[in-house]
C-alpha cells in the first residue's frame, strides 16, 4: 500500500511538473507585436502613418492652460521622416514635429527574436506613445488656430553612417515672416537627443512665444514588464523638483488632478519597466511643470518654458534633450541630477544600490551576471558570518539537547505551564537562544528583498545568461530547475536543525520547503541562484558547526 501510494504521489507531482512547464511555454513570454508591425520594426524604414493633424488638446499655452481646437481642420502629413542611428531607429512626423515611433535595435523585444527591436514610442499599432515639442504663446506656430505647423526638410531618410559621430536632422517652416528651424542631434552610441529651435524674425514686428516639450502615453500595459506573474514594476510618470529629486505622479493621480509646479531645470519622465523616457530642459530656465489627462483619456506629462522675446530682426534659440532608451544609471546621473533615481529600487534603495554597485564591479572582473551572483552570494555570506556562526551554534546545542527535551516532555505530559518551565530552565542552563536560528533569516531578508529590486529593475539584468537553460536571469527559470534545488536544499537544511518539540509547529516546518518551492517557482532566476547558493553554504557552514559541537558533547 505505501508503495502504491508513493508511486501515485510521484505520477502526481511529475504529471503536476509537466503541466506547468506547458504553461509556462503557452503564457509565459511576452507576445510579439502583430505581423506587420514586427516586420516594419525590424527594419531601418518605419511605418508610414499619417497624423490627425488636428491639434485636439495637446498644445498648452504659455500659461500653462491647454487649447481645446477639436474643430481644426485635418491635414495629415504624407510620409514620416525616418532617422537611423546604431542605437535608435525613430520616425517623425512632419505635421508638428513630433517623435511618434522609436525602437531600440539594441535592446531585442524577446531573447529568441532578436529580429524584433523593442518598441519604445508608438503613434497607435499597439499603444499611443509620443514624444512631443513645439512652440506656443502669443506667436508660436504650434498655438495656431488652424493646427500645428507642417515642416519640411531635405530628405525622408536619414542615417548615421559608418564613422560618423553626428546626425543632424533639420526641419523647417515659414510663416509670416519667420523662419523657423527645428534640429534633432543624435550622437553614436547615445540614446538622449538634442531637440532645438531657431527662430529668424525677418517679419517687423517682434516675436513672443514658449517652448513645450510633453510625453503623451495612453493608458495601456507595460510592454516590457517580462514575468509571466505581472510583477508590479511602477508604470507612470515622474519629475524633480528642489525639495523631491524624485517625485512619482501615477495615472491614478493624474485621474483625480492635475500637478503644476514652477521649477528650475529639472526634468519630466515617463517609466516603465528597465526603460525610460525623460525631457530636460536647461537648468537655468525656470518652467511650468505639469501633468494632466487629455480629452482622449491620455496620459500628458511636460513643461512649458519661460517667454522667449526676438524683436524684428534679429534671431534665437532655444530647446532641451529628450532621453528615451533604458535605465542606465550612470548615463541617467550624468544627464540630470536625480535622473538615475528612476532606477527604482524601491524603500530598501539604501541597501540595494551598494548591492548593484558590487555588482557591476563584480561582473566588470567576470564577464557574466550569473557567476557575479554567485560570487555576490559568497561575500555576502561572508559578512555574516560571525552572526550565523552563532546561530548555527544555537541551533546545534538543541539539537543535541533533544533527547532531554524529549524526556521532559515524557515527564510533564499535557501540563504545558511545566513543561515550558522546565524547557526554559534547560535552555538556561544549557545557554541556548531558543530564537538564535531565526537571526540568520531574519538579516538576510533586507538583503534579499533588495537583491530582489535589483535584479528585477535593473536593466543590465534583462535578457543576461548564465549557462546551460538559464538564459535570462531576470526572468523565472524555464524548467524551474533552480526552484526545486532550492527546496531540496531547504529540506537538507531542515534536517540539520533540531526538531522543534510542538507537534503542529514541526509539522509545518516540514512543509516550508514544499511552500517556498512553490513561491520561488516565478521569481527571477538571478534571484533564485542566489538563494540556492546561500543554503549551500549554511549547510557546508551548519553541517560543520555541528558535527563539531556533538562531537565535543559525546567527549
């Protein structure tokens, strides 16, 4: 009968494994975009989609107020204007000016497609996404009653070519008497871009009118947000500001109301996961901050910044840099103070950035994340030593006390007041910390909580092998090996401790390992290798300590 039951129990679990796996394979990636928009962004030529051309409610004023010109007439731009760089492919729409597509040819969507480039902004294929700018106030040609300006420029495609550091990208428009020039530059291997405007004044009449610069999203999920559980990374917007270098605004929060503040440079972003788009403004300018929902139910964050006057005659410029490409942190730092923050590490920031730190100099020896863990783990482990030397000492004096605990239980029965009584006095005389095996779970939690962060917002971890079917590390283990050898080793670890003395408690104890497999089974696989290296060391650590302390006690 007990084989029986052991050959069913072990049907059960492989039959339970395998239907997991099959899961795991049918929902457990990111969908790839529809046929005809992975294959247009898998090449240099984006689609060609045209605008509404009407203003709608995008535009601000330079008081910050939004203009309503729903009765604008359509003109829609021909063709968008393709711009190619080693790191940024994006499309812009002449009718305005705007960023309305950008993918990042260096960051493939899915690991076994690297064909497929992720998809940052988007004009409506599978979200509406769009870097904005223009100029507004008493005479920008982006406040016009009758729509946004129509620009044009030299070529429909341009490209960064084989050893050239630069690519300028110029479009211009004419209008009563002034001449405007709109300039992207992009730089080789950078992902922020220089966005500027020239204004000529020829007209005899002086020119007023203030810079924008917005991020409009609509209210879709996070397409880069990669684990099969929807781990909740921050999705929304964020800005700096003097007293807050990192200041969220949710969707939640520009449901309820709008945000506007006055601040001196600082910057405006949209998050997601291990991706990020921010516009920065000068520091010196002092600009109108501000976060709204449009009559469209999207999502705008962006500054308008001060007058700028050019009186007959004469000529000026003015403009900011949009970034838009994945977290780094140092690139981020070096932008804007502040910036780097959207690397959000969350409440444990101040354990996980040292974390990272060792980390990155870790891998900067070894070339490969995984084996940066494990020397990661090592250290760690190292630094607490002393603490868990000391617990494993605890643990392995009650261990070797539990034949007398089980006398004593035999000798008070059901009398528990005794009974703990007595255990007390045991553990007393014995000096033993009923609650020394705790500490070392208890010190490593911050830690692996902010491992956890680190591993799952850092973009460096994304798409990261290690070796064998560990190809991504930041994502859960395929086949979830690593899961299962950290429950087994959970087990071992178990029995190395002493048993505790209620029944019910060393009933649940025995199902920790079984519980935890199963939690562990969707975490990033990074963070599982760390954990299952971890218990092998307490065990080779706990094994030692208390052969060493029994065998003291059989002396």
């Amino acid at each position: 009968m007990d084989i029986q039951r052991s050959i069913l129990i072990v049907a059960l679990a492989v039959v339970s494994y395998l239907m997991v796996l099959q899961w795991n394979q049918d929902y457990g990636q990111a969908a790839l975009p529809t046929q005809s928009t992975a294959a247009n962004s898998a090449t240099p030529a984006l689609p060609e989609t045209p605008s509404s051309g009407k203003a709608s409610d995008d535009v601000p004023t330079a008081s910050g107020e939004h203009t309503d010109a729903a009765n604008a007439p359509a003109v829609a731009s021909n063709e968008l204007i393709r711009v190619e760089t080693d790191v940024l492919n994006l499309a812009i729409d002449p009718l305005g000016g705007d960023i309305v597509q950008l993918t990042l040819p260096q960051y493939p969507r899915r690991q076994d497609r690297p064909d497929v480039p992720f998809q940052l902004f988007d004009n409506g294929g599978e979200r509406l996404y769009l870097a904005q700018s223009g100029l507004t106030g008493a005479n920008g040609p982006d406040a016009r009653a009758n729509g946004r300006p129509l620009y044009s420029s030299e070529k429909r495609e341009y490209r960064l070519a084989e050893g050239q550091d630069e690519l300028v990208v110029e479009l211009k428009f004419s209008e009563a008497g002034v001449d405007y020039t709109k300039r992207f530059t992009l730089k080789r291997g950078q992902y922020d871009l220089g966005v500027s405007y020239r204004i000529e004044n020829q007209s005899a009449q002086a020119w007023t009118g203030n810079l924008f610069a917005q991020l409009k999203r609509d209210a879709s999920s996070d397409p880069s947000s990669s684990t099969a559980t929807g781990t909740a990374t921050y999705l929304g917007a964020a800005l700096w500001t003097r007293d807050e270098p990192y200041t969220k605004v949710s969707m939640k929060d520009m449901d309820k109301q709008s945000y506007k503040e006055t601040v001196q440079g600082g910057w405006v972003a949209w998050l997601q996961h291990y991706f990020v788009t921010a516009w920065v403004p000068s520091k010196d300018d002092s600009n109108l901050v501000q976060t709204r929902k449009d009559s469209q139910g999207n999502y705008i964050i962006g500054f308008t910044g001060p007058a700028l006057n050019v009186p007959a005659g004469a000529s000026a410029e003015t403009g900011a840099t949009l970034y838009a490409g994945p977290k780094i942190q140092g690139k981020l730092a070096q932008l804007s103070p502040g910036l780097e923050l959207t690397v959000d590490y969350g409440f444990l920031w101040f354990i996980a950035q040292p974390i990272f730190w060792l980390l990155e100099h870790i891998h900067s020896l070894l070339g490969n994340w995984g084996w940066s863990i494990i020397v990661l783990t090592i250290l760690i482990k190292m630094a607490f030593f002393p603490l868990s030397a000391a617990s494993y000492k605890s643990m392995a004096r009650m261990r070797a006390v539990s034949p007398k605990l089980q006398a004593l239980k035999e000798q008070y029965g059901d009398d528990r007041q005794k009974m703990s009584q007595a255990m007390m006095e045991l553990y007393k005389k014995e000096k033993i910390n009923p609650l020394g095996g705790c500490l070392p779970i208890l010190v490593q939690m911050p830690v692996f909580l902010a491992l956890y962060w680190v591993l799952l917002e850092s973009v460096e971890m994304r798409q990261a092998p290690w070796m064998f079917w560990i190809t991504d590390l930041s994502i859960k283990d395929p086949f979830f090996i690593l899961p299962i050898i950290m429950g087994a080793t959970m087990f071992i670890q178990q029995q190395l401790n002493p048993t505790p003395p209620d029944p019910m408690q060393a009933k649940v104890m025995k199902l920790m390992p079984i519980i935890f497999t199963f939690f562990f089974l969707w975490f990033p696989a990074g963070l599982v290798l760390y954990w299952v290296v971890n218990n092998v060391l307490s065990i080779a650590q706990q094994w030692y300590i208390t052969r060493r302390i029994e065998s003291a006690a059989k002396a």
